[in-house]
C-alpha cells in the first residue's frame, strides 16, 4: 500500500511551483481576493490543510502554472509549461507565439472543466471509446491504416462516407482546437499536460497561408497523437520532418487513411478518373479534393498511392492555380465557401461554450473569457461585447472558499 503524502510535501511542492509564477505573490492574494499571507492560500502554503482543486484550478489561471503541477499529477521538472515559462526548455522562434497560446490556453481549459465536472467525464468517456480503436504494430504505418478503419468504424463512417466536421469530433474528445496564424514551415501545434487520468490537451492549427483542406490534415495529423498518447510535451507539426521521426510519420499516415481510406479512393477514382487517353486529369482531381476534404498535395500523393495514378499524370496540377482546376470543374462555388474561413483566428467553441456559461453563473472573470477568445490584451472591450449580447453576471463572481 501507498503511504499517504505528508502535507509538508504538498506545501512544498506548492511553494516551489509560485517561484515561477507570472505575477507576485501579493498580487496572487490580490487577484483571489484573500489577505495577504491568509486564507485558503495561507493555510495551504503553510501546511495547514490541502486546497481544493477548485481552489488550485483558479489560482493555475491566475499564475500561470498548469494545474496538472499544482495538484501533482505532473512533476514540475516534467511540464513543459513551467519549462516554456521559466525559460529552461528551447523553443523555436517561429513558433515561441503559438506555444504561449497553447500554453495560456490550456490552463484556461483546465479551470474551466474544474467548474463542469460533467464535462470532464463526457469527454474522458468519449476518448476512451475511441481509444479503443488503437491498433498496435512495429510497423507504424500499418498501425496507422488499421486504428483509422476501426476509429471510422466507431464513428459509424461507411467506407465512402467523408469526415465531416473534424473539430467537433476532436473536441468531443476532450481536445480544444484553436485557429492562430503562425510562420508557413509550421502547420499545427500541440501542447498537453496531464492531469490525473485525463489527458488534456490543447491544438493549434495554422491559418497563415494554409488552405482549408491542410488544415483537415493537420487535424487528423495531432488526433492521431492524442489516440495513441504519443509522450511529448510538446508536438509541432512541420511541412518536412525526419524519416527516423515514427510518430510522425504513423500520423500522416493515419490522417491520410482517416481521411481518404484505400478503398474509397479506389471506387471514387474508378467513377470519376479519366476515362479516355485524352481526358485531362484536372477535373478528376478538383472533384476528388473537394469530396474527401484534402490539400492538393495530399490528394496527388493518396492517388499515387491508393489509386495506382502515374505520379507523370498529376505533375502538371502540382503548380497549376487551384481556382483554375475548381472553375474547370464547376466547383468554385463550393471550393470558395469551404475556404472562406480557412485564415480566420478563432477560439476553441468548446471551451469559449463553458467559458460564456461560467461567466454568466460568476464562476470566472471576464480576463477569462477574454483570454479564452484570445483577446487577452483586449478585457475591455470583450466586456462590452459580453453585456450587448445579454451576459451579464447576475451574482458576485465566486471565489473559492475560504477555510
């Protein structure tokens, strides 16, 4: 049998994780509302009685230490966050601006699904239904092919039938997805911290330049992380990676079978390819992105592979405008409104959806919410913004209790 913690452990391991907070000590009394060195704090600081995850949760979103260290689930020296924050883990330039988003983000989450607790075990449920569709094999890029048959499977997707709304589906499961523009050699960012048996976890997918079907890749590409809980901190999905970099590469694979399964990609080419010799390949291909909601790259690279298409035939559509093979094809119309938002910023709908619920009930502040909406900079106008649309708190905003 464990031994129990002793307290001392506890108030030790909160003591050291305030030395890396973003803001003083007096100001984290300030901002929670208590006496500077009493109340819950004081107490718990001082080894006196253990706080309440509520009460961590606030005080996480408030100093900007993960939750996930505040409680103990992750040890200090292993969360990348504080590493991030303290200044001890390298990041790349190119994506320092995205990892303080996620980063941000995810703390947010995390105060959130400490006031909704239901939400916590719908989608912790969630997840580990579809986790069962993990398939387990040396050969990484079988693994890939085969958990995707099982997750569509799950799903209740047909062999045809294409992915519809793939936020909605990685949110259900627990995964806030959030839209920031960010440098063109990056393609999406995920950072996760665990926290008890959850594992949480916050994407973030580029909006600089990147069509609306790389944006679905990149989705499939990190949900692919998240079945398997691949052990990184910290995944930055790049346009070129290492042939050594398995994970990697099990995730491209899994996203292109999730997305366009072998046999789908057959039958839709038997139907729709080129049927003479002088037939272009243009058309076939326009229609073939927009049915299975892919990038061109992508989609030349899955008929070279799935539909047996002479690598020679689709060189020329490497480089032609793509507006040109949709008008071609009649597809403009379709293509345009399916990319109409693909550069737009824009929070994660599930936590923004709690985040308005909390700050109507009083349980958080609208800095929240402001963060939430990326807005961080911005408390005061998003305030306006609350009130006009009829979010106003109709109670004090609740602070945790104090012993």
């Amino acid at each position: 049998m464990l031994e129990r913690q002793e307290p001392t452990n506890w108030a030790q391991r909160l003591r050291d994780a305030l030395t890396l907070s973003r803001i003083s000590t007096s100001d984290i009394y300030a901002g929670l509302g208590l006496p500077q060195g009493g109340g819950w704090l004081g107490d718990a600081l001082a080894g006196r009685v253990s706080p309440a995850r509520s009460q961590l949760a606030m005080l996480s979103a408030l100093c900007g230490i993960p939750l996930a260290v505040l409680v103990g689930d992750t040890p200090i020296q292993q969360s990348l966050a504080v590493a991030l924050r303290a200044g001890v883990s390298a990041t790349d330039e190119d994506i320092a601006s995205a990892a303080q988003r996620a980063e941000t983000a995810l703390q947010d989450l995390e105060l959130l699904l400490s006031w909704y607790p239901q939400e916590v075990a719908r989608t912790s449920a969630l997840a580990k239904d579809a986790r069962r569709a993990v398939a387990s094999d040396n050969y990484y890029i079988r693994a890939a092919q085969r958990t995707s048959e099982r997750l569509r499977d799950y799903l209740g997707l047909d062999d045809e039938q294409p992915v519809g709304n793939i936020v909605e589906l990685i949110e259900d499961l627990g995964v806030a997805v959030i839209f920031e523009s960010m440098p063109g050699s990056v393609q999406g960012v995920t950072l996760r911290d665990p926290s008890e048996e959850a594992w949480r976890a916050i994407i973030v997918v580029n909006t600089n330049d990147t069509w609306w079907g790389r944006q679905r890749f990149t989705l499939a590409h990190e949900l692919c992380h998240f079945l398997y809980k691949d052990d990184k901190s910290f995944y930055v999905n790049r346009k070129h990676y290492g042939d050594q970099d398995l994970e990697e590469i099990r995730a491209e694979a899994f996203a292109r079978h999730f997305l366009a399964p072998d046999i789908a990609v057959q039958e839709f080419w038997s139907e729709h390819g080129p049927k003479r010799p002088t037939d272009g390949y243009g058309v076939p291909l326009a229609k073939f992105m927009m049915h299975f909601g892919l990038s061109r790259q992508a989609s030349i690279k899955t008929l070279i592979e799935a539909a047996g298409v002479p690598e020679r035939a689709l060189e020329p559509y490497k480089t032609v405008r793509i507006s040109d093979i949709m008008r071609q094809a009649r597809l403009s119309q379709k293509w345009n409104a399916a990319c109409e938002n693909q550069g737009n910023t824009s929070a994660s709908h599930w936590a923004l959806s709690m985040a308005l619920d909390a700050y109507r009930d009083g349980l958080i502040s609208s800095e929240v919410v402001a963060r939430v909406l990326g807005r961080g900079d911005d408390v005061a106008s998003v305030e306006q913004e609350l009130l006009s649309q009829g979010y106003q708190q109709s109670i004090t905003l609740v602070r945790p209790r104090q012993p």
